[in-house]
C-alpha cells in the first residue's frame, strides 16, 4: 500500500511551491496524501475526495507514515514533541528551523549530503530537517569543492531576497516601489525636471510614513536592510551564525575544532523578489589550476551553471532576474584573488523558494519511499 502522508502548510508560499513540485514530479501518484489545515479543518481538499483534516489533532496526524510539514515554527513545537510523546514513529520532514539543530535530526541537501542522510536512514534517524534558504544555496554552488575537501573557509556576502522574510514582506517591497514611483511620477514624465529634484523626492519618500513599512519596519525599495534574524548580541546575527553551523551540520562535520569549515557571514537584505545572492571568498587548502577550480564547479551536480568570468555573461545569467523560478544553480565571478593562490571569489544567485526551501523537502520524501512501501 502506498505510504500515507501527512501535508500541513501546503498553502503557504512554501508550501505552494511544493505542491506545484510534487506535481510536475508525479509524486502524488506514489503516495496517499491527507491534507491538513490550521484554520479550516472540513474544508475542501486540493487533491481528493477527503476534507482537511485538523493539524491540531494529534491522532490524525499518528495515523500518517509521514508528516512533511511547511507549516512553521510555531506549528513544529507545538507538535512535534507532543506527538513523539504519543508513541507515533513515522519521518518527519519540515522546513522550519526549530529541530535544525537537535542531534536526532539530518539537515537534508541530498545533491551534498546524500551519504550523511543515507547514514542517518541506516541509523533509525526519524527526523529530516530543510536547511536555511542561503546556506543551501552556497553549498549546492560549491558542491565541487567541498566534494573533494577543498575549503579551508567561507566568507559569504549575502544579498537576500524579501520572500526570505515571508509573502507578506514581498507584497509590501512591491508596495513601497508602487509608493516611491507615485511620489516621484510626475518630475519623472517631465524631462526637463532636474535629476537632483527626482533623487529628493524619493529620498523624503523613502523617510516617510507614507512607505509602508508594517512587515519590514524600514524602507527595503531604493534601500537595503543589514540586518536579517534575530541579534544574537554578539555582533552577530542568528542569520550568520547559522551559516557556520547548519553547514557544518550539513556535511557532518563537527561543530568546533578540527574537521569543522569556518564559514563568516555579513548577511543583507535586498529589494529582490525570491533569490538570494551571495558574494563569497574561498581559502583553498591547495593551489589548484583556475581550470581544474571551474571544472569542479561545473561538475558539482545537475543544477550547478557555471557562469563565465565576462561582463556580458555575469550581466546576462548571474542575476535574480535570470535565475527567478528556475531550478538552475548560478556561480560566476570565479577568479583567483592577488592576496594569494588559495584565495578564490564567486557569486551565486539561486532561488529561496525551490533549492532554498522546497526542493530538498520532496527529494526527501522520495528517498523515503522505498522505505515505507
């Protein structure tokens, strides 16, 4: 019998993204899916002849194989824990952070870690755990290197686009665009008005209460934001300092000492839709070819696209424009630093929503297939 699995949050934008996935994959058709909501339990399912089911019901969800949630962390803790309690056994697979770290649970990219995910499978691990949108998203780029061991460390500049922070930021970046263009509309339709006069206006728009600024708290469009996640009051966000940890994770590599990658982040937000960008420079611990360094790249896995070094190529592929919606992995910018041999940078755009988020949640659960058949 086909495995029963448990969709919660498949409404979301995340969510969405996976169903639409799951879809185009056909993996409907190898499992019985049962559709959960938090807000409309009796309501129509999207697929079947079933209503939704209650998500807080801890029965309904013990009677699943599976449960692949995008639901979030509010949902993750006050479930998870209470329905282990329960007895229930079944795989758990979320794209919520809140079980990233617990040492019962594998941070899943298959394309990079598929042996450490087989490892934990053979072991009797239960709980597999999306990875943060950016650090997926740097690793599937330089899966190559750390293939062969190549790192010694990380710096990444991050660019971050508004559907990291949720739907509700990306309507408001659109709004505040719409705000800024109708302030400065009617100096822009005159071509004799002065481009100094235009940059005030927008400028005092920006500084205003007339931008909304509900989700972000501060203007995103025609600005930025240097500040992503919670300050950890170190110096540090909780966005950089899981660039160090969940790669580390990822890789099963230690935490500290040796055999752990040191990976350094100044994370930022920008006025993108739904790619993250990143800016990085790499400490080798050899002195390879720049040749041998891009074939590594290339060959990292299926979705890498390794962009040329040339103004018109990076222009035209190494962009959130080019790469929006696309499963395409995109580093370019390869080139050896004067600083030394072993010092190398790149850029990679990638989408948030599908490597960074949804991706790695369905290739999950068909690696659990023929496990629960």
């Amino acid at each position: 019998m086909k495995p029963l699995v448990a969709m919660v949050g498949w409404r979301g934008m995340v969510g969405s993204v996976l169903m639409q996935r799951m879809q185009q994959e056909g993996d409907f058709e190898l499992i019985r899916p049962r559709f959960f909501s938090t807000s409309n339990a009796g309501g129509a399912a999207p697929l079947g002849d079933l209503a939704l089911a209650d998500a807080s019901e801890l029965a309904s969800l013990a009677a699943c194989d599976v449960v692949l949630t995008c639901q979030g962390g509010d949902f993750t803790q006050a479930t998870y824990s209470a329905l282990r309690a329960k007895g229930w056994s079944g795989y758990w697979i979320d794209a919520a952070s809140s079980l990233r770290m617990q040492d019962d649970a594998i941070v899943i990219l298959d394309p990079v870690n598929r042996s450490v995910i087989d490892q934990g499978l053979e072991q009797g691990i239960k709980n597999y755990i999306g990875g943060n949108c950016t650090v997926s998203l740097m690793m599937l780029a330089l899966n190559g290197l750390f293939r062969e061991d190549l790192i010694e460390w990380i710096t990444a500049m991050t660019y971050q686009a508004a559907s990291g922070a949720g739907a509700p930021h990306m309507r408001e970046l659109i709004a505040q665009m719409g705000t800024v263009h109708h302030e400065a509309s009617s100096l822009l339709a005159d071509e004799q008005s002065s481009i100094l006069d235009v940059d005030e206006r927008v400028a005092s728009c920006l500084r205003s209460s007339k931008l909304p600024t509900g989700h972000f708290g501060v203007a995103l469009a025609g600005s930025l934001i240097p500040w992503i996640d919670k300050d950890l009051g170190n110096g540090m966000s909780r966005e950089e300092w899981k660039g160090d940890a969940e790669c580390n994770k990822i890789l099963g590599r230690p935490a500290t000492g040796p055999g752990r990658i040191p990976v350094e982040s100044l994370c930022v937000r920008i006025g993108a839709m739904r790619c993250h960008s990143q800016a990085l420079t790499i400490k080798l611990n050899a002195d390879l070819p720049l040749a041998e360094i891009e074939r590594l790249i290339a060959s990292g896995n299926d979705w890498v696209r390794l962009v040329p070094n040339q103004r018109e190529a990076s222009m035209t592929h190494l962009s959130p424009a080019a790469v929006s919606g696309r499963l395409d992995i995109a580093i370019g910018r390869v080139r050896k630093l004067a600083m030394g041999d072993q010092y190398l940078s790149a850029f990679t755009v990638g989408d948030q929503l599908l490597w960074g988020a949804a991706e790695p949640l369905r290739r999950m659960l068909r690696m659990l297939l023929p496990r629960l058949h």
